[in-house]
C-alpha cells in the first residue's frame, strides 16, 4: 500500500497582505516638548537630564522617540521639522 500525503492548497502571495500596522502618534508628549525646547536652546543631553532631574538615557529614549515620531534621522532634521511644524518658534 502507498500512502500519500494530504496537502491543503497554498495561498497565492498576491492573497496575503501584512498585518495592520498600528499609526504612529504625530503628537509630542509634554515631555518631549519640553526637551525638544531645551535642545533647541542649544543645551547637551547630559545637560537636560540634570535639569530635568531624569538619566541622560531618558533624554536619549525621549530625543530618539521624537525623531521616531518625526521621522527624521538627525537632531538638525528633528529641529528643522519642530519649526515646519510649528513645534517650537524661532525668536
């Protein structure tokens, strides 16, 4: 006896589609705001934190969470868009 093995019927790829993706939040948190201002006014991660009273690694996470947002790769892409965005003014 030859036994034969059952296979159920592929999908096409062209049937598959990815899986929903969730949006992005545009939208700053206070936080982030509020180090996003204090890079603008030119002061260093380190600097932030202490004024802030958080580690240099929040600072960090907040300033990559922000380019995430903002879709940019580099602190001058995030201030240039800040100010597109009306996110912060230019005295």
């Amino acid at each position: 006896m030859t036994r034969t093995a059952k296979t159920k019927p592929r999908a096409s790829l062209v049937d598959l589609s990815p899986p929903p993706r969730k949006k992005r939040p545009e939208s700053l948190t206070s936080r982030e705001q509020e180090i996003l201002e204090l890079i603008w006014a030119g002061f260093k991660n380190k600097e932030i934190g202490q004024r802030l009273k958080i580690s240099v690694k929040t600072v960090e996470a907040h300033r990559a969470n922000m380019m995430k947002k903002m879709r940019v790769s580099n602190t001058a892409q995030l201030l240039k868009t800040a100010i597109q965005g009306s996110l912060i003014r230019v005295r």
